[in-house]
C-alpha cells in the first residue's frame, strides 16, 4: 500500500479529507481488501471502492479514502507516523496488517486536520 496524494479538492466542508492510496498485489493470488481503518476514535474513514475489493496479481487498484474529523479536541494536529490498518485475505490466508505510508501523507494529513479545527467558526 503506497499513498499516492490528497485527493481532488482535498478538503471538503465539514471537515472531510480525500486521499489517494495504490494497493498492490505483487506476486500470488488476488488480494481482497476486507478493511480499511484508522486508529483515532476522533476520525472516521471511508473507502471507495468500499471494501470488500479484490486487486488482482501483479496489478495496482487505487482506492481513495475519506477521513472525517468527529473530534477537533481529540484529532491528531501533528500525526508523526499515522498508520492504516488492513484486513486482507487471499486463497492461503487473511491477516491484518498496519500500513505507514510516509512523511508525505503524515504532512498531508496533519495540515488537514489543523486547517479544520483552527479555522474560525461559521456564523449562522
């Protein structure tokens, strides 16, 4: 799993954040994806495709997640090394895996997070 960038108009009213991941299947049999998840009880994430998907061997399967802040007291402002957990299952077995996906997204991710929660509050 790489992360391949924040998605097109990364932040969405509401405090909802779009970012690209490639998952790859580099040798054996096709890998279903069962989950995608992230550990901060403040943020909520989504998948499209939703899971279950299957990535075929040897091919890459972009999946684009959305995070929704739930919790700007609690959300991770400077995430260092956020992580997804993944369930993936083939023929021989299913495992859960954690994925850091680098300095990049935790950039991506951190700025998201603060431009939300440190924004001024709407007027009604």
């Amino acid at each position: 799993m790489t992360y391949a960038g924040a998605g097109p108009a990364a932040v969405h009213p509401g405090g909802s954040f779009r970012f690209s991941l490639g998952i790859t299947a580099v040798a054996g049999p096709p890998v279903t994806v069962e989950s995608i998840r992230q550990p901060s009880a403040a943020l909520h994430l989504t998948a499209s495709p939703n899971p279950p998907f299957t990535v075929k061997t040897g091919s890459t399967r972009t999946a684009v997640i959305t995070i929704h802040v739930d919790d700007c007291e609690k959300a991770p402002r400077n995430a260092g090394l956020p992580f997804l957990d993944v369930t993936l299952r083939n023929a021989r077995a299913k495992q859960d895996q954690s994925f850091i996906l680098g300095d990049r997204y935790a950039r991506d991710l951190s700025r998201a997070v603060a431009d939300y929660c440190e924004r001024p509050p709407r007027l009604s």
